[in-house]
C-alpha cells in the first residue's frame, strides 16, 4: 500500500517584463540596472506580474 508523504522543493522561475524607466543626464546603462534591482528588492511582487518564460529544476529544500 502506498502512503502520501510531503516533500519541500525549491525551484526557481525565469520572468521577463517591459519596465519604464528615466534615464539621468551622465547616468551608465549599468547604473540604471543597478536602480531597477533596488527597486525590485523593495516592490517584489510588482514584477510578478511579467511574461512566464520557464521553471528551474526542483530541487529539495534542505
């Protein structure tokens, strides 16, 4: 007979979204990404909202 058991896993999931951004005078493309991912650490779930793209392999969550 078979028994159901719980497992914990981890994946991760691979988005991409168009985002609106101003660019200051003198301002580096790469200083601009570095505001995108502050910004993204403080509103997580405002880019959850993107274009699915795939899943990690799971993995399990020690």
């Amino acid at each position: 007979m078979n028994s159901e058991e719980s497992i914990t896993i981890k994946y991760y999931a691979k988005f991409e979204k168009t985002v609106a951004y101003i660019q200051k005078p003198n301002e580096e493309l790469n200083q601009v990404m570095d505001r995108i991912g502050i910004d993204m650490d403080n509103h997580e779930n405002d880019y959850l909202d993107g274009t699915f793209i795939e899943f990690s392999e799971p993995e399990v969550k020690d």
